[in-house]
C-alpha cells in the first residue's frame, strides 16, 4: 500500500508540473511586432525578387523576421476581421495574381482600409515566407 501511494504522489506531482508548463506557455505574453524594430528594410520589389530567385537564401534571411516593406499599394482586401494590405508583384489571370500580402494587426485595421489603391506606404510586419505564389506578412502596422 505504501508503494503505490509513493507512486501516486509522484505522478501526481509529474501531472501538476506538465499542467503549470503548458498553462505558462499558453499564458505568455505576446509579442508587440509595433515595437519591434525591423531586421531588414526593403522594397516589395527587393523581397520578391530574392525570393523568386532563391526561396532558401531568402527563407533564411527573412522568414520569421520583422521587416519594413516599401511599396506602392495594389488593393485593401476585407474579410471580416481580416484586412490585408496587398502589393500585387505580377498580375497572372489563369492563377490569381502573385503578390506580398499584409495581414495587419487588428488595432491597424482602420487605418488601412482608410488607404487608397497607388498609395506609397511603409508597413512593417513579421515574414512568414514565402507560398508560392505569394509572400506572407501577419501581425503588420503602417509605419509613419
């Protein structure tokens, strides 16, 4: 009987750490990409054209990094809580369009869809790679 108690204490124990583990993960603050400053500040037309021509020396350059993006706006597209900005690298008709698409922060949401289509703007976000056909950004705010 002492045994299987001592057994029982220690899985116990073993089943409170694992759970105070994963609820510290779970609970960890976020990271504010606002404040992060960026690794790279590029031109839309310098990230795409590293990664069409070489998708590994750019995933290692870029991917899960904070970047400043420099372009020209192509369209703001909405999707209920989702807005994103879009940098439209070259139009493809059969396919959909290649592009570097920006899903901004949603306190950044207004913000963006208050900018028009041709408008030169500075965003900042993390890069999250590259999908063929398009280049991922989430958690973007427009840089002033």
């Amino acid at each position: 009987m002492n045994r299987i108690l001592k057994i029982a204490l220690i899985v116990l124990a073993l089943g409170l750490i694992i759970f105070y583990a994963v609820w510290k993960y779970v609970n960890a603050p976020q990271k504010d990409f606002d404040k992060i400053a960026p690794a790279y500040s590029l031109a839309t037309q310098e990230i795409w054209q590293k990664y069409t021509s070489d998708k590994k020396l750019a995933d290692s350059l870029y991917s899960n990094k904070v970047i400043e993006l420099n372009g020209e706006i192509s369209r703001i597209d909405k999707n209920d809580t989702l807005v994103s900005v879009v940098f439209v690298m070259a139009a493809d008709s059969m396919f959909g369009d290649k592009t570097i698409n920006c899903e901004m922060y949603k306190k950044h949401n207004a913000e963006a869809i208050a900018l028009n289509k041709g408008t030169k703007v500075k965003i900042k976000g993390l890069c999250t790679g590259y999908n063929d056909p398009d280049i991922k950004f989430n958690k973007c705010s427009i840089v002033k």
